[in-house]
C-alpha cells in the first residue's frame, strides 16, 4: 500500500514538472505538422500563438504569414504574456545564435484581401497587459491599415503595426528587438501605439529596430506615445526613423490626456520624416491635464522636415546630447 502510493506520488510529481517546462513551438510557412519540430512545424501561426503558455519559444520561418485567410480585418497577431517570438530562421536551426532575420526575412503581414490596401487588417500585431518577459524579434511587420474614422473602435483607429495596451492598473512591457515596421498606414500611431490606460503603466522596451514609409494621416507616424489617465514610459533606443510622413509628430509623437507620457528617446536616427504641420522628428503635445516630459538625447537628425516651426536638422544640430554613436540598420 506504501510503496503503490509512493509510486503515485512520484508519477503526479514528474507529470507536474513536465508540465512546468518551456518548450519550442516551430512555425514554418506551409507546414502541416503540430509545431513540436522543424520538420513537423505547423504553418499557423496563430494556432501556435494560441499553443504558447509563460516562457514558450515560437520559432518562424522565413516567409509571409498573414493576419487572416478569410478577410477578417480585425484579426491581429495577439502574442500572450511571457511569450519569445522569434523570426529569421531558414528551418533547420538548433540554436537562436544561427537564425539569419535579415536574409531569412520573415514578414508578418496585414495584407489581406485584395491588392489595394483599403482592405487590410487594421492592427497586424496586438499586446495587452504583456510582461517584460515577452520578446518579438526578428520581424518584419507590414500592411496594417488602422484607418477607421469612429475613435469609439480605437484598433480600427490607431496602431496599424502594432497596439500596445496596457489597461486597468497593470503593466504592458513587451520587448521589441531586430524588427522592421514598414508601410503601416493609421489616423494616429501607424507603426506602433503604446497606450496606458485607467491606471495602467506602458514600458515596452523598443531596440534596434527600423521605422520606414510609415504613414499617419493624424499623428504619429512610426510611434504614438499615449496616457488615458496611465503612466506610459516607453524606452526607445538604437532606431532608425525614415520616410514616415504624419500631421504631427512623423517619427514619435507624444500626448498626455491625463496621467504621465515620459518616453526615454536615445541613440537613434532620424531621418527625412515628413510632417504636414509640425515636427518631422518628435512632437511632445503638452497639456494641462498630464504631464509630457521626454527624455531625450544622443540622437542624429537629418533631412527632417515640417511646414511650421524649425526643425531639427539644421547644420548647427544635427545631433541632439550625448557622446553615443546611433546604430541603425
């Protein structure tokens, strides 16, 4: 009777650990298998998001995956807390030191439907409420299109890339590295919205990536920085800013509408942002209801333009504090 119940105690303890192990879950375009290898990869990305538990790795492929097969403009890529999504892989890789992000480009893409972008997801990738364990690297994101006129639906209104929220006295810090998020269209924050909410804090953590062709038709064309009455202090470092085109604010726009919007800017480059009225670069939208205060410096200015007010770049100040050279890709 002892020995029968020590061997139940024991089965019931290695089940538990079993399933307390991280695992990989592996993604490759057009496959057919349930994730658990390369060669039995799945080819849905969104089942293996769905897979995914605290400190899962999903390995992708090179290739295009798209927000949804049937037309559905709302659906987006909804990564989970403590989840490490991780792109540029051929296929074969054993280790993440041999994935290979920018010749083994792997898009995730809102481009559904027909050819005109008209029709394409409004948000390709979403985080809500997401700790700092979660990390997307190695991406390209494209085609969002959050181009929605009713502010009461606001995915369909803001962050075309990506929508980061974080909401209702919780914390949303993904971290964000080695991605390229390009020609995302929205009325506000097209590449990516990082928005803190009813008490909520957003830190995402935003490096070594590239903004390129990214279009607001409001404000913020790569980056919107957002507080409702939340703490967002987003930390941007090592970017490239190019060619995206806003009213306000082409590469970073900054808001308060209550609460407190402190984004630490350093290090990167900004570089011929077009804005229709003010601020090709940065625009910092002071209100008497929050508080904006940036910190920002060590970051290179250049062919930034703006139909009011001096820009950036001008010869005697191209490069805004600081010592540190700005990588880019």
């Amino acid at each position: 009777m002892k020995r029968t119940s020590l061997v139940l105690l024991l089965s019931a303890t290695i089940l538990l650990f079993a399933r307390g192990e991280s695992k990989i879950i592996f993604v490759s375009q057009g496959g057919k298998g349930n994730g658990t290898s390369w060669t039995k990869a799945t080819g849905n990305l969104h089942e293996a998001l769905l897979m995914a538990q605290p400190d899962d790795q999903i390995w992708v492929s090179k290739g295009i995956y798209r927000t949804s097969e049937n037309n559905d403009r709302t659906k987006s890529f909804r990564v989970p807390s403590g989840v490490k999504m991780y792109g540029g892989f051929l296929g074969f890789e054993t280790a993440l030191e041999y994935r290979d992000p920018k010749n083994n480009p792997t898009l995730l893409s809102g481009e559904i439907g027909t050819p005109s972008i008209a029709d394409n997801a409004f948000t390709v990738v979403f985080t809500q409420n997401v700790s700092e364990k979660t990390v997307i690297d190695g991406f390209y994101i494209t085609g969002g299109n959050a181009n929605g006129k009713d502010k009461s639906r606001p995915m369909e209104y803001r962050g075309a890339a990506w929508y980061n929220l974080a909401t209702d006295s919780k914390a949303s810090n993904p971290v964000i590295r080695n991605c390229t998020i390009t020609q995302n269209d929205a009325r506000e924050g097209a590449g990516i919205l990082n928005l803190a909410m009813n008490q909520g804090t957003c830190r995402p953590t935003i490096s070594n990536c590239s903004f390129l062709q990214n279009r607001a038709g409001l404000n913020g064309g790569a980056i919107m920085n957002l507080s409702m009455n939340g703490d967002c202090i987003p930390v941007i470092t090592e970017c490239l800013f190019e060619d995206n085109f806003a009213s306000y604010g082409a590469g970073i726009f900054n808001e308060p509408w209550g609460g407190k919007v402190e984004p630490v800017i350093k290090h990167n480059v900004f570089r011929n942002n077009k804005a229709l009225v003010r601020n090709g670069s940065i625009h910092n939208e002071y209100s008497s209801n929050g508080s904006c205060k940036p910190e920002i410096g060590g970051n290179h200015f250049e062919g930034n333009a703006a139909s009011v007010g001096q820009e950036k770049n001008s010869p005697s100040n191209k490069s805004a504090g600081g010592n540190k050279s700005a990588r880019y890709k």
